[in-house]
C-alpha cells in the first residue's frame, strides 16, 4: 500500500464554507482541441466545492483509504522541520500545487527514497526538479489544460485592469469619493493597441481568441509556430523572438514554462527595450521575470503597468516589493484555482491515480516525465526543440 503526501493551501480564514455563491458550475464536455476532460471512474466531491484547500483534500480521501492507501494532507511545507518535510522520506507519491507549491529540489528529492510518482494538481510543474527526477526514474505528471481557459479569462481581466486603470478607480469608490480626472488620468482604451504573446501554446491561444474581437493588432512568439490559416483568422504576426515582439506591441501577455531558457528573461534589458508606457500581464511564472527589474521599471515609467499572479517564491513573503510597487494589479496566483478549475484538476489527480495503482498508462498529455526521460507534454514543453 502507498503512502500519498498531498500539499494543499490552508483554508479559509473564516473557516471552510458552509455554502456557496453559487449552486452549480457549468457542465465542459471537453477541452478547445477536442482533449477529453478527467475521466476517472469515480469522484467523491461535488463540482464547485473548494478541493484545493486542506479541508478539500481534493476528495481523494474516501478513494485513497477504501483501497487501503495512506493520505497526509498538510499546508505546512517550509523549512526542515515543517510536516511536508517530516513526510516525505516514505512517502510513495506526492501532489502538489501550482499556488501553493511544495518544493521538490534536488535534497529533497535525497531524502525521498520511495518517492516514484509526483503530481501537479493544475499546470506547470517546475517546482519539480525535473532533471533529479529524471535521473530518478520519478514519474512526474500535471492536469493538463484543467485551468488553461480560466488563466486565459483572468489574462484578459487584468490587461484590461491595467489599460482601464480599473484598480483606482474601483478604490476611488471604496473611499467615497468621485474625482474623475483623478480616475482617468492613466485610464487608455485597448481598442487599436498592439498586443503581444509570449508562447502561444493552449493558454497563449485561449488568450489570442479572446483578444481579438477587442479591435487589436496580434502578434505572437513561440516555438512552434501557429498554421497559416490561424495566424490569417485572427491577423497573427509571428516573431522571430520575444526581444523583436516586445519592441512592437503596447502589451505584452506571458504564457511560457520556467526552464533556464526563460529564467530571469524579462529583465532590464529587454524592458528597456519596450515602448514606454508598455504593460505587462505574466500569468506563466514570476521567476521568468526579474524582480526588481519589473519594479525599476514601473517606477521608471518604463512599464505603465504589471499584473500577474505568479511570484517568486511562493507564497510571496509580506515584503516582497511586487506587493508595493507603483501601477499593478497582482493577485496570490488563483487565476488557476477557481471552483470550476478545482473540479477538472481533482478528477485529474484521481484519474492519474487509478491507472497508476492499477498499472495502467498515464495518459500522455499528463505526462512530463515518465521513464529517465521527457515525456508527453513535458517532451513538448520543457525538452530543448
């Protein structure tokens, strides 16, 4: 029998819910590219519940201990004396977050000797050191496209926050007052902007699609360019490499993995580089972006505006200077983890964990790692092309 070591975010500070703002969450029968949503054979939670909570458990208790297995559920995940750490030794798999992430480092993975299995409860799993789970033969797997659409909804909230100045003006109400020219001194219309994307993966399109009926000029990076026919539909010009796209566009949207390609990428110089008055959303990692050259940036008036929802590390600690720094609109990486998110990425764990007990094939868009090497999505996202 198996030991599962599942790190979720705390609860509630008010507690778990007793209710909801809602009774229901939509029915998606299936993703954008016609990829089958989770199918596990069972779950033990109601869709639109919170899962990805200590309390959730990600519903995977009653599954987990019917069929004699062990779950340990902690938030507690920092430093050598933390649960996490106390735990890991003997556990067989471990789940983690994109939001709340239990660092598996290369000591860490040292410590974890029955460790086999590692899974993202969302996407992205770089809070795995992928090159020790490779030579580890760990098997590494995420949910993928579970969030996709929700990251890509909450892209186009904040390029439009910080294009509309929404966040003063919102507080210029909280305040009971109603200066308008205060309210729209730094307020700009999209319409006519030039926006850029920074990987154009299923994210990256999903906000592509978006955009486009706001009457912008697309243009787009990736490593894999888009078919003829979609950069025609949507007026799609392709770039070479970021540092030509961000000399061109007014706004520039982030969806790449962290690998040491990406790592630190966004930094004076390509800032420097970028039209004044630009505006940055990064919803894909905070490490792709140097931190204080964000924050010279925006004081400069380099940047107009940064939004995201991804830090370095995370949780950010209370004086990290993205909380403070002039014209953003950030947020505790949730874009990933709304209520109808967290019922596509646990029935996901669930899937990946029954055909894992059972020893069945992990499907290979879950896949990052799998046998020494690459695998899946991971072979598409994260090995050099």
């Amino acid at each position: 029998m198996a030991k599962v070591l599942c790190v979720l975010y705390p609860d509630p500070v008010t507690g778990f819910p007793p209710a909801y703002a809602r009774d229901s969450i939509p029915l998606i029968e299936s993703y954008p590219n016609g990829q089958s949503l989770p199918s596990p054979h069972a779950i033990d939670f109601t869709p639109g519940e919170l899962l990805g909570s200590v309390s959730g458990e990600l519903g995977l208790r009653t599954f987990l201990e019917a069929a004699g297995h062990t779950l340990v559920v902690t938030s507690d995940k920092e430093g050598p004396d933390s649960e996490f750490e106390r735990e890991l030794p003997d556990a067989d798999v471990v789940i983690s977050q994109p939001f709340w992430p239990a660092y598996l480092t290369p000591e860490r993975l040292a410590k974890a000797e029955r460790l086999s299995l590692a899974i993202t409860a969302g996407i992205g799993s770089d809070h795995v050191d992928l090159a020790t789970a490779i030579e580890r033969g760990i098997t590494v797997a995420e949910v993928t496209y579970s969030n996709s659409i929700g990251v890509a909804e909450h892209t186009v909230m904040q390029v439009l926050a910080l294009v509309r100045d929404y966040i003063p003006q919102y507080e210029i109400v909280i305040g009971g007052g109603w200066n308008i020219a205060d309210a729209v001194s730094r307020s700009y219309d999209l319409e006519g902007m030039e926006v850029g994307v920074f990987a154009a993966g299923r994210i990256g399109r999903a906000v592509i699609e978006r955009l486009a009926p706001f009457g912008v000029k697309l243009h787009y990076n990736d490593r894999y360019r888009l078919p003829a026919d979609v950069e025609e539909r949507y007026g799609l010009t392709f770039h070479d490499d970021i540092r030509s796209l961000v000399k061109e566009v007014d706004v520039l949207t982030v969806h790449a993995p962290l690998t040491e390609e990406t790592r630190g990428l966004i930094d004076d110089e390509l800032l420097a580089s970028m039209r004044r008055g630009s505006y940055i959303v990064n919803p894909a990692r905070g490490a792709i972006a140097d931190r204080d050259a964000v924050v010279r940036a925006l004081e400069s008036g380099r940047l107009a505006g940064y939004a995201g929802d991804v830090w370095a590390p995370q949780p950010a600690p209370a004086d990290h200077p993205w909380r403070s720094m002039p014209h953003h609109g950030m947020t505790p990486h949730t874009s990933g983890t709304s209520l109808a998110g967290q019922a596509r990425y646990a029935a996901g764990v669930r899937e990946i964990l029954e055909s894992w007990f059972a020893g069945r094939a992990i499907r290979p868009e879950y896949l990052i790692v799998e046998g020494g090497a690459y695998a899946g999505t991971g072979a598409h996202s994260y090995q050099a092309k």
